[in-house]
C-alpha cells in the first residue's frame, strides 16, 4: 500500500499532513510513504528528515498523486497553477483523506464522485470517544482557540493580568468568550493563564459545568427551546431565542474589555452574536477575534482575514488560525490521521471497511456516489 502526502498549494497553508515521525510509525508497519518535496518546508520538517524516516521524497507532483493508494491532505483540493484541480489527478479507486468542508462546499463531493475517489472527510469523523484520536476538528480548534487569545492580548492597549505595583495597581482584563467549544474552552484556559477574569456564554447548557471548571463564569440565558442537535451540536435558534441571547449578553459585551467568539452551527453560516450596536457599545480600545470570520463571523462588522476599527474598538477577523502555529497543528493532525488511517489497513493492505461506524462516518463518496445524506441534502 502507497500512501502520499501532497504539498499543500492553498496561499497561507502551512500546515503538512504528516510529520517524519508520524512517517515512521507508518514505515514500520510496512506502509509505502511518498512526500511531496517541500511538503513540510512551511511547518520546519525538511525533506531530509522525512527521508530520514523512511519516505520517498517525490518531485514529480503528477506521479506523486496518480500513483497514491492514499492521498493524505491538510486542506481542500484546489486549482492549480496549471489550471487542473488537483481531484482529477487521482486515479479511479484511490482514497482521499483530507478537510473537504462538503457541508459547505459539496461541490467538492460531486466531483470527487465523478472521479470514483473514495473521499474521507475529516470534518465528518463522528465526535465519538473511540474516535477521539481522531478529531481533528478538536486538535485544530483548539490551537485556534489558543491563539485567538494571544492575538486579543497583543491588539489590547492593556495587562490581562492584575498587576500590583509601586507605580499603582492594575485591574485585571475583562474576557468574554461566546460558544464555548473546544476552541472556546481552550480559549477560557488561555485567558486565564493569562491572568484575565473570564466569563462565557453557550446556548449548549451542559457547557456550564466545564466553563466553570476553567475558572470563568457562564452567562445563562433561559431559552425555552432545544438547543442540541445530533452528535452534541448546536442547533440553530429561533429568532425568539436570538433575541432573547442579545439582550442578555449585550452587557457583558459592553463591560468586557476582549470578546472572543468561536460560535458555530455545522454546514451553517456562523450565527450573529455581536451585533453593530453592540459593539458602538462597547469601550474605545476594546478588541472582538472572531474565530467563526471563515464561516460569515459572529460578529456583524467582522471582515475576514482583515483588522476593522469601529468607534475606537478593533475587530479581528483571522483567517485558518491553526495554520499560524504549524509545527504542533500538523503533529495533532498528523496524529490524527494516523490513526484513522490504522483502520483502513488489514495485514499492510488498503481495505476500506464500511461496517467500522467510524469509516462509514467520514467516507462521503465511494465507488462513484456520495454516500453521505447530509452532503446530498446539502447538493440539493
Ligand atoms: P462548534 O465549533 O461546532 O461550535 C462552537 C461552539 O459554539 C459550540 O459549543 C456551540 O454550542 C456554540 N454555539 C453555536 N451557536 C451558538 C449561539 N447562537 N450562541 C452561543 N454559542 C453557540 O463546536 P465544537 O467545539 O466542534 O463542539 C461540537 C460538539 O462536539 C460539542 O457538543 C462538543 O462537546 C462535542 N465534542 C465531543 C468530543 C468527543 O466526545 N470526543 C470531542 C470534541 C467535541
């Protein structure tokens, strides 16, 4: 069995898909690996260490895709300089692994159905304990969380920390993080090593208890409705509901110094939580890092992968933030890959077993047809 790793051609992707020790690990188990020169160039791994672990570095891009029995990606297959998608180049049978975002752009799943590519989605592994090693949705949003935090306090004219000094003492920064996911609980943690006071708000109420454990305090907002769909996601609210969250967090917007908003709604654009109003409420040099700019953003001036100024408050919009810490983002992916591709292996061969709930769960096309309900829904 041949597995590649192709070299991500996305502008500002730096992340690989497998790192040279993850390579090892899959050597061992007598698995082919073939690296796309300069694959890990952007994330510090050079070929030389990649060849050290056992890969083959291949220049030749065409062959490196044409004769994988897996390819493994970071991001979605994209044009190329050439003007071929980078799709076609796979032969009829082969198995992609990759972010594909098919909720939101499912276009990708008709063509790679068309190509007889047997596409596992990333985004698609189910949230399930056996796949925990698994999830790259939570390795990655977690550094995004991490980092959004960081951004916030280097654009904030102020400590986090409160500070007792000859020359006076400083109140500490006031955090208010809105979806407390895996990005937005690892963002809780940050803010509070940091030494900010921190507090959270989620429409899931069973958050409450792992916001609190941080340290932060949860806004509640009573809303009579069902707020939890499958798999433990948000639903999307009622525009009752919505109301009824703006009035009860437009205060804590107002009195927080940094608003980090991670809220997201699967295969959905990103609800609206802080609205134009509320940020014209809020302090001049207060700073809003809306994690959810890629998905629309949370908040109603946010402009992806731009800096906005509004009335003195600045709103960050970053863009792939996982990407900006690339060396841990692709050991967490590489880990996370090596794991699921250990399920689709039986004695170093390819075998592709759709009774594993796990590979059922992530597979979207197969032998010519999209096999996932939710991207056909998504298509229709
Ligand atoms: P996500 O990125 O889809 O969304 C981020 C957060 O935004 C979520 O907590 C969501 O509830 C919240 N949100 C959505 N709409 C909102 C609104 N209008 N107002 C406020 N908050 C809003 O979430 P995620 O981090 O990917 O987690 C999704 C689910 O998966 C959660 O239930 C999580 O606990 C679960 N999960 C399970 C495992 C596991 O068991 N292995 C691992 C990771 C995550």
């Amino acid at each position: 069995m041949r597995l590649a790793v192709a070299r991500e051609i996305e502008v500002g992707e730096r992340r690989v898909a497998l790192i040279p020790d993850t390579v090892a690990r899959l050597v061992k188990k007598g698995i082919e690996v073939w690296v796309e020169a300069g694959a890990g160039e952007s994330s510090f791994f050079t070929d030389t260490d990649y060849e050290t672990a056992g890969a083959k570095i291949v220049t030749d891009t065409d062959a490196l895709w044409h004769e994988a029995d897996v390819l493994l990606k970071v991001g979605i297959p994209k044009e190329r300089e050439d003007g071929r998608l980078e799709v076609d180049l796979l032969r009829e049978g082969a198995v992609l692994i990759s972010f594909l975002n098919p909720l939101g752009e499912p276009a990708i799943a008709q063509r790679l159905a068309q190509r007889q590519v047997t596409a596992l989605s990333m985004e698609m592994i189910p949230r399930t304990t056996r796949a925990q090693s698994m999830d790259a949705l939570s390795s990655q949003a977690s550094i995004a969380g991490y980092k959004a935090v960081l951004i916030a306090a280097a654009a904030l004219p102020k400590y986090f920390p409160m500070l007792t000094t000859a020359a006076g003492t400083i109140a500490p920064a006031k955090v208010f993080i809105m979806g407390a996911g895996v990005a937005g609980l690892q963002a809780i943690a940050t803010a509070r090593r940091l030494g900010a006071v921190v507090e959270a708000f989620d429409i899931r109420p069973a958050v409450k208890e792992e916001v609190q454990s941080l340290g932060a305090k949860f806004v509640e907002v009573q809303l009579n409705e069902d707020t939890v769909a499958d798999g433990g996601y948000a639903k999307e609210v009622s525009e009752a509901a919505k109301q009824r969250t703006q009035e009860v967090v437009a205060e804590h917007i107002k009195q927080s110094d940094v608003v980090i908003t991670t809220a997201q709604v699967p295969g959905k654009k990103a609800p609206i939580l802080v609205t134009e109003e509320m940020v014209a409420q809020m302090k001049p040099g207060s700073v809003v890092v809306d994690i959810a700019a890629e998905q629309g953003g949370n908040c109603a001036c946010t402009k992806p992968g731009k800096d906005v100024q509004y009335n003195g408050v600045t709103i960050i919009g970053p863009i792939n933030l996982p990407s900006s810490m690339p060396v841990h983002a692709s050991q967490l992916y590489a880990k996370n890959l090596f794991s699921l591709v250990q399920l689709l292996i039986k004695d170093s061969n390819l075998d592709v077993n759709f009774a594993d709930d796990i590979v059922s769960a992530a597979c979207i096309t197969h032998a010519g047809e999209i096999r996932n309900q939710r991207v056909k829904e998504a298509l229709a």
